[in-house]
C-alpha cells in the first residue's frame, strides 16, 4: 500500500521549531536537576538521520558541562578542548520522547515524495533545529540559567547547521574556521555555475586542504550537475586522482557519450594505478555500460572486474544524484557468461560489505530475485529486503 504524503503548513513548522526550542531548554534544566552546580557551557542537536526516502529520525539532545568535560578527558586520549563540541561525548543525553517521535513522523510524512521533494524538507527539518536553538538560547539567558557565554546549536556531520545556530560573533569566537569556510562558500555561489564548477574542480584536485574541504567540494560538484561533468572531463585526463573525477562521474549519473568514452579511456589504461581502473570500471557499470567493463574482462586485473560487477548494488549507489534502477539481469548474464567469477562475487559483495539501499518501487525487483540461480544474487535481495522491512 502507498503511504500518503500529509503537507506541514508554516504553522505546522513554527510550532515544530517552538517545539525543539522547549526541548533544548528541557534539556539543560534536566542536566541541572541531575549536576547542580555545574557550569553549562552548550546544548546541542546531535546525529542527525535520514537517508533519502526512508526514515527520519528525531536527534540526540546533550549537554556538556566544564565539570563533565574535564572527567571525560581523564578517561579518554582526548583534550578538553577536542571534546567540547563533539555531543557524542558530553555526558548528558536527553532521550527523544514520544512527542520528539511524533514530530519526527509528522516530517517523514510530509517529506514523501520523490527525491528532491524529500531532500528539501528534510533540509527544513534540520534548519528548524538550528533556528530552535537561538530561541532556546535566548530563553535560557533570560531565565539566568547558563552563562553569558552559553551556547545553543544544532551539529549535523558536515557542520552545515552550525553557522545557522551562532551569531557572527559566536562563529569567530568558538569556530573560526567554519567563518572563513562560510565566506569562501558565499563567494563560490555568487560565481556562475560554470566558473563554481571550475573553482571546486581545483579544491577536489588540490594536494593541501583548503578552507573548504575536498567532501564539500565534492559534494557542491554533485549539486551542479552538467557543469560539473564538463569540469570531470576535463580534469580527469590529467589527474593524479582519476578515481576521484570517475566516481563524481558515477554520482552525477548522466551517462553523456564523451563520459562513456572518458570512462573507458581510465579503464583501459594498463599503466594506471588500480583504483583509477576499479572506480572507471565501477562508474560505468553504474551508468549501464557494464557491457564495456566486460569487453576488456580479459586484459583487467580481477579486482578491477569485481568493483565493476559489483558497483550498481553497493551502497555508493546511494549517494548519486541520480542512479539507474536496481537491476540484477546484467550481473546474472556477466555469472551465467564467467561462471568462474561467481564464488569471487560472493566474496565481493559479503554481507557487511555495505549494499546499496533500495526504493519502495525496486522491491518487486528484489523480490524476484529471490529465485536467481546465483547466491550472490539470492543473498543481496533477501539483505535489501530485510532491510527495507518489505520482505515476501
């Protein structure tokens, strides 16, 4: 059955922030009835979670305290100083409540769709958690709870909400680094697409790191689309790193004629290192040209063959803006034309090896192939469908 979509009105989102906002200060004054006395330096939003078209969770809520943070260096190898703004490690965690669950539901629910749709509202719902976070600041300051100092922010992995939650002022002070990243970031965007792409086309190629770092680099490039295909290409050719620019290839997902061609220029070089070959085999395998990986099975190390069968069903699937539907048949023909490979294959997509994660609309695929008359690909089919909770 199809789940609907339920849309969140503007009041929906401001009572969601009001929400989180509460949260925070529940947080803090929980800590306080369990460490009276202690100095509160910051609470924050933590382990944010949710893959595109799946399941949105609610995130950690901590508290970290001068006290709680100078025992957590003693037991650890870790300073003070590193310890300050990872959540993770601060002692105090406020569990989601059922509220926190319904709330998380609610986005989920609205967020169905397909996956722009999904990307932009899960995008709101973290913006909704730094937003919180200065009214849960302010509150708190007012109350005369924390500090002056005090802060409140939201922490996703990339640090993209951090700057969102602080004032100018508060970034320079407690992360300067994320100031200068985000003016570099400013003066990026201003740049037409073309001359965007160029600029990170040298981050992601550059030997030191730079203010901003090769995964945002990355990432931005994959948000760019077609100007970003004309960057890979003409990087590609002349990169120490041709795997890098292969697999942007692969995420960016547009299976151009001159990429197929650049793609398997990488792949039939004998002379370049192994992983440029096993990520050019892997991305045009990912692009429907496993039939060009297959030509060349004879003159490839084994290696570079495995990552090429495998690709379309490992988790860096996941990560393209677009990918092809999941798609056992060229794997079965690729077994049922090398029956040698089929034990290697076994081997190469091991469960824990990370398989990609499936659509509600590749299920029937999955299911189908339950009957392969290969394991590997038994096996794979049963892991997604496990996972995804749409088992026959």
């Amino acid at each position: 059955m199809t789940r609907e979509r339920t849309a969140m009105s503007a009041a929906d989102w401001r009572a969601l922030e009001a929400h989180i906002a509460e949260r925070y200060a529940e947080a803090v004054h929980a800590f306080f009835a369990q460490h009276p006395g202690e100095r509160v330096f910051g609470v924050a939003s933590h382990v944010f979670s949710g893959e595109t078209g799946g399941v949105i969770a609610w995130p950690g809520l901590a508290v970290g305290s001068e006290e709680s943070l100078a025992a957590a260096a003693e037991d650890s190898s870790f300073s003070t100083e590193e310890l300050r703004w990872s959540p993770a490690d601060w002692a105090f965690q406020l569990d989601p409540s059922e509220a926190d669950d319904a709330w998380a539901a609610r986005v989920e629910a609205a967020a169905r769709g397909d996956d722009a749709h999904w990307e932009a509202i899960f995008a709101r719902f973290l913006r909704s958690f730094a937003t919180a976070a200065k009214t849960a600041k302010k509150r708190l300051r007012t109350e005369g709870a924390v500090a002056p100092g005090f802060l409140a922010l939201a922490m996703d992995e990339a640090w993209e909400l951090v700057p969102l939650s602080l004032t100018k002022a508060e970034l320079e002070r407690h992360f300067p680094e994320l100031g200068e990243e985000a003016q570099e970031l400013a003066r990026l965007e201003a740049l037409p697409a073309p001359a965007r792409a160029a600029a990170l086309g040298e981050l992601l190629d550059a030997y030191t790191p730079g203010v901003v770092s090769t995964e945002q680099a990355e990432r931005l490039l994959r948000e760019l689309g077609e100007a970003s295909v004309d960057v890979a290409l003409e990087r590609m050719p002349r990169s120490q790193r041709r795997w890098q620019w292969a697999k942007l290839l692969a995420d960016l997902g547009i299976p151009r004629d001159d990429v197929i061609d650049a793609l398997a220029t990488v792949l039939r070089a004998k002379k370049l290192p192994e992983p440029d070959r096993a990520w050019a085999a892997a991305a045009l395998a990912r692009l429907g040209r496993l039939d060009l990986v297959l030509a060349e099975a004879e003159r490839m190390p084994r290696p570079v063959l495995l990552r090429g069968l495998a690709a379309p069903y490992t988790s860096f699937r996941d990560r393209a803006v677009r990918h092809l539907p999941l798609d056992y048949a060229p794997l079965e023909a690729a077994l049922t034309e090398h029956p040698e490979l089929a034990e290697a294959m076994l081997d190469e997509l091991r469960p824990g090896s990370g398989y990609c994660t499936i659509e509600p609309a590749e299920a029937a695929t999955a299911r189908a192939a339950l009957g392969s008359p290969f394991e590997v690909v038994r096996r794979h089919a049963r892991a997604v469908l496990d996972d995804a909770g749409r088992s026959a």
